[in-house]
C-alpha cells in the first residue's frame, strides 16, 4: 500500500497458484524486484500476515525496511489461538 495525502492505495497486485515444489520466495523476490528497479526502493515498513516467503523476500529486496505484521492478522490469530484453547480445555 501506498499513502499519499493520507490516502491509501495498492501500488501493485501479484496473483500466484501455490502448490508443492513452487518456488514462491523466488517468485516474490522477482516482482519486489521489478517494483524497486520501477522506483519502489526506499520501503521504510513492510506489513505482511506472517508469510515467511514474503518476510524472506521483503527482507532480501529491501534490506533497510521493517518488517511488521499487520494488525487485522495478530488479532485473527490471537482470537484463533484463544478460541482453539477454549475448545481444548472443554474436552478434558
């Protein structure tokens, strides 16, 4: 996402079929790639949902930015986890 004037908006769309043996890192660092040699290269903040291919890629193409995760993910696997416990402890 891109914020100008405080604004949001996507600055690029990447669809992908996963599957085994996909090279998905290798994908992503391709097209972050293209997004910094198209003047995408001073990322301060990296939001991602705990993707490890997209941390690894994100951290290899832009070495100075900070990965974060986005909030809307901590707190879906914060309610998943305790929603998880709360069915586990019902069952002993």
């Amino acid at each position: 996402m891109g914020v100008v004037d405080g604004t949001s908006f996507p600055l690029s769309y990447l669809l992908v079929s996963a599957g085994k043996n996909r090279p998905i890192t290798k994908i992503l660092m391709s097209w972050f790639a293209e997004l910094k040699e198209h003047g995408i290269n001073n990322l301060k903040l990296f939001l991602t949902d705990k993707d490890t291919a997209q941390i690894n890629a994100a951290i290899s193409t832009w070495t100075n930015a900070h990965v974060q995760l986005c909030l809307w993910h901590v707190k879906q696997a914060v309610e998943q986890h305790l929603s998880s416990k709360k069915n586990n402890s019902n069952t002993i």
